[in-house]
C-alpha cells in the first residue's frame, strides 16, 4: 500500500509533537511525506502535480494541528484547488474512488474538553465530519483518525510513544 501523508502547520518549528511526527515517518521510504508549508510556502498549490500523487498512491493522511476547530488555511486551500469537479467529484470525477482518507490532528486541550458536557461542546468525532463528508462525497473511504489530546502539557515520553503509535496506526489494516 502507498501512502501520501500530507502535513500543514502555521507554527511547525514551534511543534513539539508535529515536529516529532514528521521525524518518525522521514524513517520509512515506503511513505511519501509533504511538508505544505515548505513546498508551497507562497500558497500557490501545484494542482497537477498534487493530483498525479493522489493517483499514485492508496492512503492519504492529512496530518494538521486541531486549529480553530478545522484545519490551518493552507490544507483547506489544498483541498479546495485539489479536489476539483471532473476530477474528484461530478459525472466524471472518480479518480479518488476507493482510496482512503486518514486524519491525523494534534490537539493542545485534554480530551475531556471535547465532550457535550465540556466547553467545546462536541467530541472530536463531530468536529471532524466535514472530513468525513468530504471523503465520502469524493469516493474514499474514511478511516479511524489518530488524535493526540494535550499537547500543551505533553511530556517527552508520551511524545515518543504517540510517534510510534502513530506509524503505526497509519500502517494498519483497518478491515
């Protein structure tokens, strides 16, 4: 299986766990890793080429931290230029059919903060169903998402392991 694992932070140097995440995966030529942020550092996505890797590959990962409840400006705009109708939807859109999409997404609060009884309100499952909606309207398969709570009070060993068990879940068959 070849995975595409798309990553998009604002603040990346300022990442512990992010940071963390992209070394671990850099370890395994199976995975082709983008950085958004430095290829298209001015915005200006290369349609066409980010098309040719979906094709290329079975899995996409968007990994992102939680951001104003959604993704950071530069992967929405990914998706926006990308996914385009006649190529990912509409009567002759279906290059994407069959893939799988997979969220990986950093969050800084603790996981008890993203519950109906809490001040979000909704559990992270409910925030993330555009995605969800998305990989179904384009023909994917929507996958379980990785999700790493507190990251504002992360300490080294936690971030260590959430790096293995993150290959790992992206690795992993999920039928």
């Amino acid at each position: 299986m070849k995975i595409l694992i798309l990553v998009n932070h604002p603040n990346f140097e300022e990442s512990i766990v992010n940071k963390r995440w992209l070394e671990e995966l850099e370890k395994y030529p199976r995975f082709t890793v983008r950085h958004l942020d430095d290829v298209y550092p001015d915005g200006e996505i290369d349609i066409e080429q980010e098309q040719r890797l979906c094709e290329q590959h079975d899995r996409i990962v968007f990994q992102f931290p939680f951001y104003w409840f959604s993704s950071p400006a530069l992967l929405k705009k990914w998706q926006d230029d990308v996914l385009t109708r006649g190529w990912a939807h509409g009567s002759s859109g279906n290059r994407l059919v069959g893939k799988e999409l997979l969220i990986a997404t950093t969050v800084g609060s603790p996981d008890y903060k993203y519950q109906a009884s809490h001040i979000h309100e909704f559990s992270m499952n409910e925030f993330l169903k555009p995605f969800q909606a998305t990989s179904k309207f384009v023909g994917m398969t929507y996958l379980p998402a990785f999700i790493f709570f507190g990251t504002f009070k992360a300490g080294e060993e936690e971030v260590e392991q959430s790096a293995r068990d993150y290959v790992n879940h992206i690795i992993s068959d999920f039928e």
